[in-house]
C-alpha cells in the first residue's frame, strides 16, 4: 500500500510554528512580496536575512506534535513518502525519512550564483556577508514566490503512485503544490484532514474530508489503518 502524505504549515502550528494563512499566521504581520519572494532578495537582502533568521532561532526549540509521530508510526506497516510544503524540519526530527521539501528547507542555505552549492546550516543566522565557497552571498535553500519548484516532477511521480493520499494543514492556495493532487489516479482515496475541512473543496475528486486538527486526527486515523492493513496481511 503507497500512501502520500502531503502537508502544510497547519501541521507544525500544534508546535508553535505560525501558519502563513489563518489567523495571526505569517502574511498578517509581513507581506509575502516583502520578504518570500525572488523580487523581495534583490530589494532588500538584509529584511529577507532578517525573516529567515527569526524562523530557524523559532524552529530550533519547536519540536515535532502527535501529528509529525503519527506519520513516523504509519511508516512502520505502509510505504509512505511525505511531500511538504513546509520548511521545518519537524518531520525529520519525528523520525521521518522520505520527504520531498517542495519548498526548501530553512536549515539550509546555498550560493545565490549556484542552485546546487547547498549547505546545512542549522538555526545559525545569516548574514550580509556571509559568503558561500563560491564568493557569492549565502542564501536561505527556499523556494521563493516567483521562483520555480524544481522538485515538482518527482512530487507527481509519487501521487501518480499512490494507492491513498492524506492531505494534512495546507489551504491548497500555493502553486503547483495545490496542484498536484489533480493528479492522483481514479482509485486513489483522498483523505483531507484541516480544522476547516468543512469549507475545502477539492475539484473533480472523492474526498474524505476529517474537520479538526492534525494533532487529534492523525493518530487514530494511523490506528484505523494499521488495523485495517493487519486484516489484508
Ligand atoms: C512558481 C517558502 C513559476 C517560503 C513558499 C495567481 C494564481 C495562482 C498562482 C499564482 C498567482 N500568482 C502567482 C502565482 C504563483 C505562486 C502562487 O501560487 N501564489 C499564490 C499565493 C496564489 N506560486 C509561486 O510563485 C511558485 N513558483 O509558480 O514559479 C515559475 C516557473 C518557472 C520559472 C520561474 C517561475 C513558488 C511557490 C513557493 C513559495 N514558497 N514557501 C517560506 O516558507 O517562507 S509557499 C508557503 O505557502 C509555504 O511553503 C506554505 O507551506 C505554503 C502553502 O501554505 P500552507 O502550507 O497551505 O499554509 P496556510 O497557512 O496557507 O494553510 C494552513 C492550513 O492549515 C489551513 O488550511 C488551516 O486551516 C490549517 N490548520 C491550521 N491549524 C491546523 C491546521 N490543520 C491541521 N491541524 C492544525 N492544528
């Protein structure tokens, strides 16, 4: 059984972590055009620094909820791979290991003349000046707005596989990621869990939508199934 799990900021906010969309989330305090996108780097570097720095000093004492614990546990019986949106790293420090960061991932920084001169950096800051072995600035590993996703591809060849996706704490609004689900074959079950699942459509598909938090759904969804998988075994 191939199962997709495709999250979104909403199941790092039971770690503390600001959602970018609901209430008090990240764009109520900053514009995405100030400080998330490509054109925001070349305005004004350091505001950007800024931003990114914040997060890792948040990031490095969040830690993963029942929800990243609960994918980690589904991995033990299913083959699971784990598509995000998120930069954190609450699912590798759950335990997690197949993941595709579809937007980048926060503890990693890279040369701004070469995609692929990428290096961890922890929850260290970065500053202006801080240069990459190549001379040119260090910049945070992000997928900026306006800056393509090149991980895409292997994204689609992994929902074209899936015999089930669960789609856990993203509002569906950001492309291509929102995209990706148009992709899942006419007998893939769909499971939708978001505390506003009530007021999700997804087009054109069957969807099992679960009204709550990732926190609370997550783990005995993960029981249902490894019941239902020790009856087939
Ligand atoms: C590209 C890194 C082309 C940054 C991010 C007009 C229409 C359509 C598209 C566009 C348009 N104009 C521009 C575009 C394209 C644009 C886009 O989609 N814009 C949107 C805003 C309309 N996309 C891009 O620019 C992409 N690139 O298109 O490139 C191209 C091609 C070739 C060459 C050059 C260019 C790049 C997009 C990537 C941007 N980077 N992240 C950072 O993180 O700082 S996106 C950012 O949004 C985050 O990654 C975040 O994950 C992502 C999506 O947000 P969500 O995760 O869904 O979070 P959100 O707050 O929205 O929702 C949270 C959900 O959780 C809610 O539903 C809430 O109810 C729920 N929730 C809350 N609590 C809980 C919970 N659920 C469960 N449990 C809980 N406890």
């Amino acid at each position: 059984m191939k199962i997709v799990a495709l999250t979104g900021a909403g199941i790092s906010a039971e770690s503390g972590l600001a959602t970018f969309r609901s209430s008090g989330g990240l764009w109520n305090q900053y514009r995405i055009e100030d400080v998330a996108s490509i054109d925001a780097w070349n305005r004004d570097p350091k505001l950007v620094l800024e931003f990114y720095n914040m997060r890792r000093r948040e990031l490095a004492h969040a830690k993963p909820n029942a929800a990243h614990l609960a994918l980690t546990r589904l991995a033990e019986f299913a083959t699971m791979k784990i598509i995000t949106q998120n930069v954190d790293d609450l699912h590798e420090k759950a335990g997690s290991k197949d993941i595709i960061h579809l937007h980048g991932e926060l503890t990693k920084v890279r040369s701004s003349l070469n995609d692929n001169l990428i290096y961890p950096v922890g929850y260290q800051d970065i500053c202006l000046g801080d240069l990459a072995p190549d001379g040119s600035q260090l910049r945070p590993h992000i997928v900026w707005f306006g800056e393509a996703v090149p991980l895409i591809p292997d994204a689609i060849e992994e929902v074209l596989k899936a015999d089930m996706i669960i789609i856990i704490g993203t509002s569906m609004q950001v492309y291509p990621a929102a995209g990706l689900i148009q992709y899942a074959g006419p007998g893939t079950e769909i499971i939708y869990i978001d505390p506003e699942a009530g007021n999700k459509k997804v087009l054109g598909k069957q969807v099992r939508y679960l009204n709550g938090k990732a926190g609370d759904l997550l783990p005995p969804l993960v029981e249902e199934l490894r019941i239902e998988f020790d009856k087939i075994r």
